[in-house]
C-alpha cells in the first residue's frame, strides 16, 4: 500500500470514528410512556348543566390518582428551573385560573407578549394556546416548562428534579403502575387535573336549559336577546349558543384589530405564524365568555383591563386592518341601557367551580384561597379594580401565551433536528476530504503534466 493510500484509509477510520462517537452521543429520545396507561380508580367527570360530556384522550382516561397527582404538580413551583413559577402562577384560581396582568412574570421576572389564558373548560378546545400551536392539554401541559421566560426548565431535568423528590415517585407508582417518572405521565397527570376544571351551571344555564324563568334578571334575559340578534350583537357568531349546551366559543381563530395601530399594523401574527396563511395573520382563538368575573385584564395581549373596556371596542367596531374579521361590525347603534343589559347578561354566565381544585392541603407553597367564580360579580369586580388591575398575584405558572413553546414532541424534534444537522454536516466534510485526498493520488499516480504557457 502507497504511503499516500495508506494516510487517506487512515483518515477515513479516524473521521468515520469521530462520526459514529458524535451519534452515539446524540440526545438520547425524551422518555415517553406512551405505552403506559393509567391504573387506579377511573373517574367519570361530570360535566355541569350547560356543558357537553367532557371529551377525553383514549391514552389517558382520568382516574383518582392521576387527577390528585396532576393538582400537586399544577401547583408545584418545582417544575421550574428556579423553583418559583408553578402552572398556577399564571392561571391562578382566585383569578378563574387566569391570571390579573396583562403578561404574566416567569423565572427572573421575565414576561412573554401574550395574556394567560383561562384553563376553565379548556378541556373542550381542540386546540392551546391563543395561536392554536398545541393539539391537546397534554401537549400544551409541557410548552410552558421549556420556555424560557417561563419555567425556563428542561423536560428532562424536570423529570430528575421530580425523581429526586422524596414522595413524587411513591406517587407516579399509584397513577401510573412505576415509580420511574416520564415526561409524558407529568404532563397526562396535570392534563388529567384541568379536565376537572369545568364551570357551568351558571344562572344563564338554568334560564335557558333549566328552564326556571327566575334565574336570570329581567336586564340580563334583554341582554341575551341582544347578545343573540344579528340585528344588534350578534355575539352569538363567534360565542356560540347551543341547543343543548354552550361553550360561549366556536375555537376557531378571528381578527379583531386588536393589536393594529391606526396605519393597520399588526403587533402580533397570530394563528399566522403557525399556519403561514394569509387569512390566519393576526388572528387569535376565541376565548370562552364564562367566567368572565375576576378574568381580567382581556384580549390576547391583556390590553382592556375590564370587560366594559373590550365590550368599547367592538362598539367602535374593531380596529382597522387589512385582515379584519367579516363578521367585525360597529356596535354604535346600541343604547346606553342596551349596552348595560348585554353587561348584566354577561355577568350572568359566571358558574360554579367544582371542589377540590385548589392547591392540596399539604401543599408547601400553597396559593392564595381561591375566590368562587358562581359567587363573584362581574361588575363588581371591575369597580373593586384599582390601577394595578387586581390584587397581588402569588408564585404559580404554565404562561399559555408566550412566543416560544411547543409541546414535547416539539421540544424534543427541535433538539434532535439541530444534532442530525450537525451530524450530516460533518458527513459533507468526511466526503469532500477523501474526494480531494483520492484526487490528489490519481493526479500524483499518472504523473500528470500541467501545461505551462510561455508569455515572452
């Protein structure tokens, strides 16, 4: 063998080496336990008058242990890297599991762009997130986690933390069947626990459906009749109204303007960064109207600190933008009583919470004592607002609503899809060292002359 072949063969084993190390030390798959299904006491949600039967995933019915496991983790500031930010931080019960600024604060104070959405009957959206970029409550459990003006955790040191806490393992062992945590029975077990968080039953739901003529106020039945006419509201288009039941939200995506300056420009894309659909850019899902009562401040960027306030903009019929919803039209013709009673229909739709969605008993770090939402006024807590719009808000999180995000299975393909680049960049290299080595032993072999040129 030539000396020359023999350094190139040499080469080749030392990059193919090099090669086959960088795989092997790839980021091992995130742990899954798609294959494990819950174990304990199955549980059937009840939903309230006013609601559909509870929709739930094949893979992850609701048991005992599974719900009591996902309370503990929603209020658990350990899934953060700092230990202080817990799902409730942002969607806090005594705020109708919202939170009461306008950007709720992570890890080091940081803030996202977007307003916490409520988790109150989110059990029924086919999509998270106000941009709809999650496709399931478990999915949508974890983007939180990774974000980095959020929890600004790992999912994987969210698992060792959890791993090494002296009762979480005793704890998946009675849920899940193994005391070996995986990411994705944390995120089942608190998609479990939000299942339960529904609101119904509200005095519109036992006028309309309950049929007792006495549970609404004479201005709030006017108000649903302006709620319901084309010719005047016309919420009903997007806050739909059922035969049976009605969730208050068609969970489809609409341009409202808000966001847009006076030129027509947009803050926010929207549902358009996730799509890149021209008809999606500044869109924004529709939010259910129960539960309004302590929700505020509104909107998807938490502009209007009181419904009175958004309730303002569609009088003036949205803000101009080139993408603009159809169905946005100016409310101006309504009267000043007509808008009071559509308020006291409003008020209206606040129904009960079920019990036990609080923090645990022994929790460490527990929230404050969460206020009942079928007790509380709407009106009444706009009055009582002052101009930090609510009361001080406690340690809790899960930020629906920052830009970064994404489920596990995003989180993950994102980290294996930067080391496979990096994998097959360094392959090019392997191939375009070994072309110019081989090229250069045929030149040197055949003796090749280059031709010379003599310019004299």
């Amino acid at each position: 063998m030539m000396p020359a072949t023999r350094g190139s063969f040499l080469l080749f084993l030392l990059l193919g080496g090099l090669c086959f190390a960088m795989i092997a030390y790839l980021p091992a798959p995130m742990q899954s336990s798609s294959g494990v299904m819950p174990i304990g006491k199955p549980v059937q949600i009840k939903a309230p008058l006013g609601l559909p039967p509870i929709p739930i995933p094949a893979d992850n019915p609701p048991t005992e242990e599974t719900i009591a496991l996902g309370r503990r983790l929603y209020y658990d500031p350990q899934i953060s890297i700092d230990g202080t930010i817990s799902c409730a931080s942002c969607h806090a019960p005594q705020f109708a599991f919202s939170d009461n600024r306008a950007t709720s604060e992570g890890v080091g104070q940081k803030h996202g762009t977007r307003h916490a959405p409520t988790v109150i009957n989110s059990a029924y959206s086919p999509l998270q997130f106000w941009d709809g970029r999650a496709a399931s409550l478990e999915e949508q459990a974890v983007g939180p986690m990774a974000n980095p003006v959020e929890m600004a955790h790992t999912l994987d040191g969210v698992v060792k933390r959890l791993q090494a806490d002296p009762k979480y393992p005793e704890l998946f062992k009675k849920a899940w069947g193994t005391d070996q945590i995986a990411i994705d029975m944390v995120a089942k077990s608190i998609a479990s626990f939000e299942r339960t968080v529904v609101a119904g039953d509200s005095p519109f739901d036992r006028f309309y459906y309950g049929h007792d003529s006495k549970a609404m106020s004479p201005e709030a039945q006017r108000g649903l009749k302006i709620f319901m006419s084309p010719k005047k509201g016309n919420c009903q288009v997007c806050h739909t109204v059922g035969k049976d039941y009605s969730l208050f939200t068609d969970d489809k995506f609409h341009n409202l303007g808000v966001g847009a300056d006076t030129r027509g420009n947009l803050n926010d894309v929207g549902r358009y960064a996730i799509t890149k659909k021209d008809e999606d850019m500044g869109c924004f899902k529709t939010p259910t109207l129960r539960n309004l009562a302590n929700r505020g401040p509104y909107m998807h960027d938490g502009s209007f600190p009181t419904v009175k306030d958004a309730l303002a903009h569609y009088i003036g019929g949205g803000n101009w933008n080139a993408h603009l919803d159809k169905e946005i039209h100016s409310l101006d013709g309504l009267t000043f009583d007509e808008r009071d009673d559509l308020l006291q229909f409003l008020d209206a739709l606040n129904g009960k919470l079920p019990d036990n969605i609080g923090p645990p008993p022994d929790s460490a770090k527990p929230a404050a004592k969460s206020s009942s939402a079928g007790k509380s006024s709407l009106l009444r807590s706009e009055q009582g607002r002052d101009s930090r719009r609510g009361p001080v808000f406690l340690v809790g999180c899960a930020r629906a609503k920052s830009a970064a995000g994404g489920g596990v299975r995003a989180q993950h393909s994102q980290l294996a899809g930067s080391a496979a680049h990096f994998v097959q960049c360094l392959l090019q290299l392997v191939v375009l060292v070994g072309l110019h080595i081989h090229i250069k032993l045929i030149l040197e072999r055949f003796a090749v002359d280059r031709p010379t040129f003599n310019l004299q």
